[in-house]
C-alpha cells in the first residue's frame, strides 16, 4: 500500500521466470506468461503515488524457478 492505494500484483497462470547470474551479465529468461508477469509488476511500480524506493523481490520458491538468483525491481527517481 502506498499513499493509501493498494497495489495488487498477480500472477498470470503457467508463468515461468527464471534469472541467472553469468558474470558480467544477468538473464531473465521467462515464457509469455512469465514475461507478462514481470510488465505488470514494472507497471505496477511505474504507477503514479508509487514512492520512489518502492521495490519488489522476486526469489526462488517465491516465483522464480528453483536455481534462480533474487531479483529485485526497485523504483528510484533520482536524477
């Protein structure tokens, strides 16, 4: 909840989002559903009245698939 709204985030059914650390880079891979999830919450955090520090975490047994590192999505408005 922020600003006195609720956020209400979903999941789409059969999504599937798996993130892995490589080194020097990050993949996220995900199927449709999957893909669909992860907009709607970067929407969601895009939102107007969301503060700006608000941020999400996505780990493995809480969404990602078993083996994923954590993933946050955090919203700053720094200049």
């Amino acid at each position: 909840m922020t600003d006195g709204t609720t956020r209400v985030f979903t999941w789409e059914e059969g999504a599937r989002i798996e993130v892995r650390n490589l080194g020097g880079e990050i993949v996220i891979e995900a199927n449709a559903a999957g893909l669909k999830t992860l907009a709607g919450r970067l929407l969601t955090l895009a939102q107007d009245g969301t503060p700006d520090g608000a941020h999400l975490h996505l780990e493995e047994n809480n969404g990602l698939e078993e083996g994923s590192v954590g993933l946050v999505l955090e919203r700053c408005d720094d200049d």
